[in-house]
C-alpha cells in the first residue's frame, strides 16, 4: 500500500500531506478528492466525511482541511469507452441476457 498519484500511480514518498500547490510529475495536483481517504464514489457528494464542505471538481486541488493522503494499490482510472463497456456488462449479468 503506497500514496501516489491518483493519475500516474507515481509514489508520494515526502512525510505529511502534499500542500494545495503541490503537483505530480505528470502534472496532476496532490491534494485532490481522489487522493483522500474519505473519497467513496458511491456516498453523497463523493465524500464519506460529512463534516466537508462539498467540493465540485474532484480532481483538482482544494482547501478541505480534512484530508487524508490514501494509502492503497494504484489502479489506473478507467476511460470512457472501457467504463461504458463494464456497465453494460454489468447490465447484461443483470438482466440474463
């Protein structure tokens, strides 16, 4: 389990949290939604922290001052084209066909 980059998987190796300027080599901010550990896709707002203030642009540096660097296995965000084709998949399991 490592911090890194939510966009390259590149390992945030630096103590503490990353500042709000702080940027990847790939140039993708830090201190972003995607990179907290309260981040969860499936809750309101996309935050399991309910004290935060609702943050629009999740992958864009922000100023919440609950976060938490995440430490976990880097898995690559999905592309449209293969995001479509998981949910209809999905949809197919779903209904039997």
């Amino acid at each position: 389990m490592t911090r890194h980059c939510w966009k390259c998987g590149r390992e945030y190796r630096l103590p503490g949290t990353p500042g709000r300027s702080e940027t990847c080599e790939c140039g993708a901010d830090l201190r972003v939604c995607l990179n907290c550990v309260s981040y969860d896709p499936s809750v309101a707002y996309q935050c399991r922290d309910r004290r935060a203030e609702p943050v629009a642009e999740k992958h864009l540096a922000n100023y919440c001052e609950y976060f938490e660097f995440a430490r976990r296995e880097f898995v690559p965000p999905a592309g449209e084209a293969e995001r479509t084709a998981r949910a209809r998949e999905q949809l197919r399991k779903l209904l039997g066909d």
